[in-house]
C-alpha cells in the first residue's frame, strides 16, 4: 500500500458547496481525474481548463502522481456583482496513488482542449512475464 500526502484543505470546496458560502479566503480546488490502463502504460486525464500550461507542475514518486498549478484571476476594472460564482480560480494538488508500478522517468504530459492527459510507462516489473515449461529427458 502506498503512502499519500494528505492535504486537509482538499475537502473545503465541497464544503463550501453545502453551505454555499466560503470556508477559506484563499481558493483552492482539486480537480477531478480519470485514470485507465493501456497495454504497457498508465493514462491519467484531468480537466484543468484555463490553466496555463507553463504552470503545472507534474511529478511521480514511489508510484505516486502529483499534479499541482495555479489558475490567476484577471483583474478587472469593474467589479462583477455576482449572484454566482462557480468558475474556479486560485491553487490546486492532487496526488494519487498509481495503481501499478511505473516508470515515472519516461511520463510525457499532453494539454489539450483544457484536458490534461498524462501518459506514464509500466515498469518493467509490473508487466506479465510468461514463462515457458521444458520437459527434460530422464
């Protein structure tokens, strides 16, 4: 089993959603992620629309993906009297345990259409080997 940084804040959006109001002046979120496998590689894709790509940060330690980044309000001139304000702004993390080994060295990270796609080799120890039996002669 492997071990995961705990992020106590990670939970306050949802918090904030129940009692429709903020929880914390400063904005954090933690995007949602998908993860699947492919024959010899781990995909993981995460929706971080409008985040500069420049600004995520991507690392894989002991099978454990971390993406991390930062979307910047603009400032405008004219402040907006919301009713509503969904649109996320502010930091995020998300750190996942991978759910096999993976070549964390070999991981190459595509962004497009606000999508995060992240593609990371199985180590080698993590694919099947078959082995073939041979009858020795007596």
């Amino acid at each position: 089993m492997q071990l995961m940084r705990f992020n106590p804040w990670g939970e306050l959006p949802e918090l904030e959603k129940f009692f429709d109001m903020p929880v914390m002046a400063q904005k954090s979120f933690t995007p949602a992620i998908d993860i699947y496998d492919k024959k010899d590689s781990i995909v993981v894709e995460t929706p971080v629309a409008g985040v500069d790509p420049k600004k995520i940060n991507i690392s894989v330690e002991n099978d454990v993906l971390t993406i991390e980044g930062s979307v910047e309000k603009k400032i405008e001139v004219d402040e907006k009297n919301y009713y509503r304000k969904e649109v996320r702004t502010g930091s995020f993390h998300r750190s996942v345990a991978l759910p096999t080994a993976v070549d964390g060295d070999k991981a190459k990270a595509e962004y497009q259409d606000g999508v995060l796609t992240i593609t990371i080799p199985k180590a080698e120890r993590a694919k099947p080997k078959t082995i073939t039996v041979k009858a020795k002669k007596s």
